[in-house]
C-alpha cells in the first residue's frame, strides 16, 4: 500500500470581495450565493470564473437573516429560511439572474398562487420569491439535484415539495412548488437532511436514517392502496419492536434513578426496519391520474453515543454533514452530479456523515455497505465529499483525504472490470490524507466543480491593533505566514495598512513577521496598486531594518515605481556592505538608469563578468519584464541594454526560460513590445533570442518549436528579400561551434551555391544557417515541408533546400533526379557524400543508367556528363562483380569507352 502524504489538491486560491459581511453561503451552477449577516439581510451573487475568479453579479434582499440556504440545479432556484420577528420563513428565489441584468423588479406570492396571464408577463424581468408557509417551524432544507425537489424538516415531520414548471403562454414558463407529501416521524427533530433521487437521509444529534420512497402501482382506488402501504408499514415496524428482547423496557422508578446509555447501533438494508422510527406517509397534492403514491423503505439507520470519541465523554459529540451523492452513467462513461445535465440514468449513490472526529460513507445504491472510515486528526466542524476527494474542516485545518466512489461505480457498472488490458482500485483501499492546510478561522465549506470555497472569519482587531498586551501574538510563532489572510480580509489598501502600522519617524521601531510576510507577498503580486513616495520610501526603511536582504526584491516591484532612486541607492550602499550579491547590484545599476547617472550604471555593469550579471538576473526577472494586464511588458533596464548591451539582454532573457521564470510565448511578447514591432512582424533579437535558445534548450517539444519558428523566420526574410534591421548577434559559423542543431554544411551544398546568382549573396546568412539546419538531423523535416514551401523553386537556393528534404525523407532517386535536371555538376560530389552503406546501390540502380542516358541524347556537347559518367564507373566497378557490372553497360555503348572500367573490374577481381 502506497500512502501519499502533503499533497496539494488545489491550484490557487482567492479571495471574494464580498461588500458586506458574510454568514452563509452557497453554490451552484458557476454562481456563488452569499448571505450577509443579520445587520444587512441581502444576499450577494457572484460568478465563478476560471481559476477561482469570482465577478459580482448583483445582489437582493431578504426577508430577515439567512438562517440556512441551498442553490437548485434542475430549476436553477435558491431557497432560504430566514427569520423575522423571531418567526422563520422558507422562501424559494426564482428568476433571480434577471437581478445581475440591472433589474429591480420583485415578485412575492404565495405557493401554488395562479397568476393572471397579464400580471404574469412582467415575470420575465423580475425575479420571484415564492413564499411557502408551514405549520411548524423549517429547520433544515435539501434540493434533489435530479428533479429539483425540496424536502424540509421540520420537528417530528418532513414536508416534500415538488418543483412545477407553469406553461403561462409560449414565451413564459415559470415555477412553483406544490407540497406534495408529508413523512410523520415522531419523537425525531432533524438537525441535517439530504435528498437525491427519492432518497433522503436525515440525522439528529447522533441518528443516522436513510430512507428511499418506492413507487406503489396504482389501483381503481388510489386511497386505499396508499393506506394499505402505511398499515403494513407500521405493522412491520411494530412487530420489530415486539421481537426486542422484553428486558428492554424500563420501569419509570429505573428511569428516575439512572442515566441509561444506550449502545451504538447499526442496522443496514432490511435490518434498518427495526430501528423503532415508525413513519406515516400523508400525501397532500390534489390527486389526478398521474398523482404518484409511494412507500417507505428503510436502507440503513445508525446510532451513536456521546462516548465513542476517542477522546472521552463529550458533551459536543454531534453528527454533522450529511450529505448525499449521486454518480450518473450517461453513455459509456460514469460521471459525479455537477458534470453534465444531459439525460442521465443514476448508477451509483453514497451516503456520507461526520462525527467530530470521525466520518463514515456508504454506499446506498445497490447495495447498503460502509465503504470508508475517515478518522480526523482534530475536532472537524464541516466536511464536504466531492468525486474526487474528502474535504474537512477543523478550527484551523483544512484537510483532504481520497474518497472510493468511482471504484464502486466503476463496479456497479461492470462487476467484470479487472482484466489484463485494465483495472480499478479495491473498494476496501485505505484512504489516504492527501493534505493538511493552516487556515485562520474556517467556519463553512462548501464544492462546486473543481473549486472549493471557505467561510473563514478572522477578528479586525487582529490587524490594526497589534499593540494591545492582550492579544495573542499570533504572527511571531512558527506560523507567521498565516497573517496574510488577515490582511487580505480587512479590505486594506497596502498604503492604508502603512499608514495604521507604521509610526512616522520611528527608526527603532521592530516590525514582525506576519506584517512583513504581508508585505513581501503583496509586492510581489504584482498589484495595481502603485505607492506614493513617501509610502514607498517608508517600505525601504521598513525592509532595511527588518528584512534588508529583500530589499533589491522589493525595489523591482510595480508598486514601488514612485520610490526615490537616490534614497534607494543609499539604502542599497548600506545593505551592500554585509550582503553583497549581483542582483543588488544590478537593482544599483538600475536605479542608476533611473536616476541617469550613466556613470554610475558603467562602474555597477563592470562590477561583475557578462555571464554572471545574465545569471544574475534569474534571483530578481522584475529588473528586466514586469507584468501589466497580463501582459509582459519590458522595464527601463531592458531598454536600455537593448541599446548597448543586446547579447546580455539575449543571454538573460535564455537563462530566465530555462529557469522557468518567462515562458516562450511571453518572451515573444516582451521583444516585440522592446523593439516597437507589431504583432506579425518578428525583429531580429527575437531571432536572436530563438537562436540562442537553441543552443542549450533540451525539451524535444520546445526544440522543435524553436527549430521550426527560425526556419520559418529563415524562410521568410529570404523570399522576400528582407534583410534584418539590426545585425544578427551570431553568425552561422559561431551556430555551427556552439549549437549541435546547425550542422556543417555538406560539400555539394557549397558546390551548387557556388554557381548562385549574386542576388543570393545578399542574405548568405540567413541562406546558409538555413542549410546548415537542414544538413543536422535535428528538425522534424515532416514538419518543415509546409514552412518551406516558398523556396522549393527560388534557383540554387531551392534546389539545396528541395534535395537536402529528399535526402532526409530517405527520396535519393528524386534527389538525383532533381539534381541532374538543374545542376548536374553537384550530382556525383552528392552521390559520394549521401549514397552510403543502406543506400549505396543508388549508384547502379539510379546514376549511372541516368547518367547513360541523358550522355547518350547530349553527345559530346555536354562535357560535364561525360565526366561525371567516368567518375560513377569506376565507383560502380570497385563494388560490383564483372558480370553484374556488364549488365549495367548499355548494349549500344561505345567499347573504347567502358573497356578501361571493365579491365579495371576485373582485375580487381584477380587481385582479391
């Protein structure tokens, strides 16, 4: 068994910028509902976006504080219950999107309430809070996410409401709810409900029932079916409490003298009946034909006892979470709850609930059986069960652990899934504790898709009162780093919290550790906020005390651009006598530039040789790119160095990709933007850039991207004739010395691009590292050919480019072909290099009868063939045997002419 410890599940987090504060909250179908405390009654809307982003939409008003709250996703309703005048009410908001469109517009009516065709046509630009009153108070509430159903609890009772879709005319449909079934439990005051797909778990304090309605076939007489159901069903109920062993019961004078503590108890699948919960089915909808009547089976019940803890008796030992969740098989794939809303059939549901240090999940579909046991590590407050993983809470914990329920639904899907071409996890593997995160004051938690979403409150106080002897003094212990959500709740501004914190003039004044952390990650972050002088320069002083080996960090930051360069100097001078390094001297340099000090920039540049102030770079890239808008955008330094130090600038720039510190299309942007280009236009220290890139790039992927971005480059600026506007930082040569990508380029290469027009000579360079790319084996030439399409036909030079693709697609007869066509003086100098060892019988399968013919029909007015003719024969006559060598003589040849290569062959042959 391999355990996996300390990982994180999560790959950002960020922080809703809720206007009010906030108490409950819930979400659903990308949206985010949060209901303020008792001093606002408004509920807050927000979108969730991409990577946790979260935009206002709007927000509404409630009755009364939110008491409890949960988004439908088949209706796309929320209901609450809220309290008013120590009263609760449960109300469902419908339309409320119209809200987030700038609508004010409410409707409340009452459940079931018919609405007037003229009336009901403003309902599509209002929303609508339908109120559902009750007899007893609502205590909790669960939304099927199959149908949209609700199911409250109330004491000794739970209300079904079934979710109605009112057709008013062709263009409006709106919705309603009609109370539809009523479950009698007595003596039973639910804390927590879930419902899903006619089931439904309830819990009180330490119960656990799971119940499912089954659908009765109907008879002529609806009425009494449904009575004989309830009947039988508390018949068997009450012949499982008359099989109870008599010493059960308890005489009142027993009860008066003595705490009885009853044992734990689970019961599951037909067992659970005898768990003494009667319950009586009341249904309340107006009976038509297609009106439904059901039954109760019972799944599983479990009891608790308040001295289960390992910890000892405790008065706190409550259930909590319970929760349940579907798995869909939607084609041939098996797929959580929230992942698709098309017609789906349900193959799986678990069941999960919590102790405070302890959780338990089953599995209620098929089969009733405990899956998991998840012990906690500290008291849990609320735990939420994804498809992928078990998310708890505890008072400042936020822990995560593996969950099963895809190994039981790939296993209720097909029994048979373990086979030699595939394979799913036990069932019965140990969980494992994927990751325990400090947070500050979680409350709540809640999932949605891949987010997870925290409620955590942390005192005001904390922040801008520090100095009172009766705090804690949090930020100094090992855990300082968990100051920065303090700060971020507060709502301040970096120059509002300097203004709190920091005394004016106070040179002696200690700073500690979770204010500073708050300050080198907020300057980091690359904010908006940009600081005045006088907040920037009280930051230097800050770090100069506290921090002072962050200060050429912090002085690269966006928000210290108004910093004075003069002060920042000073301060650096005074750091740099205890903790010299190159990029404090390169922050030197720069707020010489910035100063413009030219004088001072040469003497801080020479400090250090060329390759390590490239090196230096990769400790600070701010002093070279800083980000605006999600753009790279280059700073004053890279400017300036593209005017008189570009290799550095390039150099740099290499050591910052392979450092992972700028990605490639980044960089593109970041030269782009330096040399005023636009978009489609690629300046040459981009180029550059790539070339020296390729020098010590060893991903494969990024290679060839890189391979293919200057042959592409290559390509262009030779076709049309366009020279670079500055000059290239190396040469072919110094590419061909230093990179194993550029090779030496081949002799018959250089033999036909000697006989080039003198137009060619214009842009040798980017003709020649052209060549020499294609004459290594690096490029991918399959992935070439579209890129070099426009020279195939450009003179020399597309004749080196076509052949040296042929030769690397393995194509020498067409190589050949091409070059006795166009340049038949290269053809035997490429046969010599090329047609070696696998291809060698080239030589007499394809070059030599060629070069037969195309004599034969020139004559003797083509003394280049002729020559080449002899040269191939006496190669062909070393590596045949005479009579294979004959055969390949034509019949009509001129005897003069071959007897010399045959005797040669021959001889050879006496002589082996």
């Amino acid at each position: 068994m391999v355990q996996l410890y300390n990982l994180h599940p999560f790959g950002s987090q960020r922080v809703v910028p809720c206007k009010q504060e906030p108490a409950h909250f819930c979400c659903g179908r990308h949206v985010l509902f949060v209901a303020s405390t008792a001093a606002s009654c408004r509920v807050e809307v927000f979108a969730v976006r991409d990577q946790g982003r979260c935009e206002p939409l709007g927000s509404f008003a409630t009755l009364g504080p939110v008491l409890r709250m949960a988004h439908s996703e088949a209706g796309d309703y929320l209901v609450t219950i809220e309290e008013k005048n120590k009263a609760t009410f449960l109300r469902a908001y419908t339309n409320w999107r119209c809200m987030s469109a700038g609508s004010s517009r409410v409707c409340v009516r009452m459940v079931g309430h018919k609405m007037e065709e003229s009336y009901s046509e403003t309902l599509k630009e209002q929303m609508s809070v339908v109120e559902m009153p009750l007899s007893d108070p609502p205590l909790c509430i669960s939304c099927c996410p199959v149908n949209g159903d609700l199911l409250v609890g109330c004491k000794n009772k739970l209300v079904m409401f079934c979710l109605k879709y009112l057709v008013i005319n062709q263009n409006l449909t709106v919705l309603d709810f009609e109370r539809s079934l009523i479950l009698h439990i007595d003596n039973f005051i639910p804390a927590e409900v879930a419902f899903c797909a006619r089931h439904i778990a309830i819990t009180t304090e330490l119960d656990v029932l799971i119940l499912k309605l089954e659908l009765v076939q109907q008879s002529a007489d609806r009425t009494e079916q449904c009575a004989h159901t309830v009947s039988t069903l508390e018949k068997s109920v009450d012949v499982g409490v008359n099989d109870e062993d008599p010493s059960t019961g308890t005489s009142q004078l027993e009860l008066d003298e003595f705490i009885i503590c009853q044992k734990p108890v689970e019961l599951l699948g037909e067992e659970s009946k005898l768990c003494e919960i009667p319950i009586t089915l009341e249904s309340t909808e107006l009976p038509t034909k297609d009106t439904k009547c059901f039954q109760v089976q019972y799944l599983l019940f479990r009891h608790f006892t308040p001295d289960q803890s390992p910890f000892g008796f405790c008065e706190e030992t409550k259930l909590h979470s319970v929760q349940l969740l579907p798995v869909y098989q939607t084609g041939s794939s098996v797929t959580a709850h929230e992942e698709t809303e098309n017609k789906r059939e349900l193959l799986s549901l678990f069941c999960f609930f919590s102790l405070p240090h302890a959780g338990y999940l089953y599995s209620v579909g098929k089969l009733v059986e405990l899956i998991s046991t998840y012990q906690y590590s500290e008291k849990s407050e609320q735990a939420v069960l994804t498809p992928q993983f078990l998310h708890v809470i505890t008072s400042e914990n936020l822990q995560c652990f593996t969950v099963r329920c895809s190994a039981v639904a790939a296993r209720d899907e097909d029994p048979y899934i373990d086979t030699t071409m595939k394979a799913c996890p036990p069932v019965a593997l140990d969980v494992c504790t994927l990751r325990m995160q400090l947070f500050i004051g979680p409350r709540a938690i809640c999932h949605f898709n891949n987010h997870i979403i925290l409620l955590t409150k942390a005192d005001t106080e904390d922040i801008t009162e520090r100095r009172k002897p009766t705090r804690r003094m949090l930020f100094d212990t090992r855990d300082y780093h968990l100051a920065l959500p303090y700060y971020r709740m507060s709502g301040l501004s970096m120059t509002e919290v300097l203004k709190r914190l920091v005394s004016e003039g106070d040179e002696i004044q200690t700073y500690e550790r979770g204010f500073i952390f708050y300050l080198t990650h907020s300057l980091n972050e690359d904010l908006n906020e940009e600081l005045s002088k006088e907040s920037a320069n009280k930051v230097l002083r800050i770090f100069c005390l506290a921090d002072p080996v962050q200060l050429p960090h912090i002085l690269c930051s966006p928000c210290m651009r108004n910093v004075c360069p003069l002060t920042a100097v000073k301060y650096l001078q005074k750091v740099e006598k205890t903790m010299p390094s190159v990029v404090l001297t390169l922050t030197k340099a720069f707020m010489a530039l910035k100063m413009g000090d030219l004088t001072m920039y040469e003497h801080e540049m020479d400090s250090y040789k060329e390759t390590i102030l490239a090196c230096g770079f990769i400790g600070q890239p701010k002093l070279l790119r800083q980000h605006k808008g999600g753009i790279v955008i280059p700073t004053e330094f890279a400017v300036h160095l593209k005017e008189t130090h570009p290799g550095l600038l390039v150099a740099a720039t290499v050591a910052l990709h392979e450092n992972s510190k700028i990605e490639l299309e980044e960089a593109d942007t970041f030269f782009k933007l330096l040399c005023h280009n636009s978009e489609n236009t690629i300046p040459q220290l981009l180029v550059d850039f790539w070339e020296a890139l390729l020098v010590v790039c060893s991903q494969e992927e990024t290679l060839q991207e890189l391979l293919l971005r200057v042959t592409s480059q290559y390509v262009w600026r030779i076709s049309k004739q366009q020279l670079p506007e500055t000059k290239p930082l190396k040469t072919t040569e110094d590419l061909i010395n230093s990179c194993s990508h550029f090779g030496l380029i081949f002799p018959w290469v250089t033999s036909i691009m000697s006989m080039g027009s003198p137009s060619d000579k214009d842009y040798c360079e980017d003709i020649s590292k052209l060549q020499s790319l294609l004459c290594s084996q690096s490029i991918n030439i399959d992935s070439a050919l579209p890129v070099l399409e426009p020279l195939t036909e450009a003179g020399n030079v597309g004749l080196t480019i076509h052949v040296l693709c042929d030769t690397r697609l393995g194509k020498y007869e067409e190589a050949i072909d091409q070059l006795l066509k166009r340049c038949p003086d290269a053809a035997v100098l490429y046969a010599q290099h090329e047609l070696k060892d696998d291809s060698r019988a080239v030589w007499w399968n394809k070059l030599l009868p060629e070069l037969c013919k195309r004599t034969r029909l020139a004559g003797n007015d083509c003394p280049i063939l002729i020559s080449s003719l002899k040269e191939t024969l006496s190669v062909v006559a070393m590596e045949l045997e005479l009579r294979d060598f004959l055969s390949l003589l034509p019949e009509d040849g001129t005897a003069a002419f071959f007897l010399p290569h045959l005797l040669h062959c021959s001889q050879r042959k006496l002589l082996t």
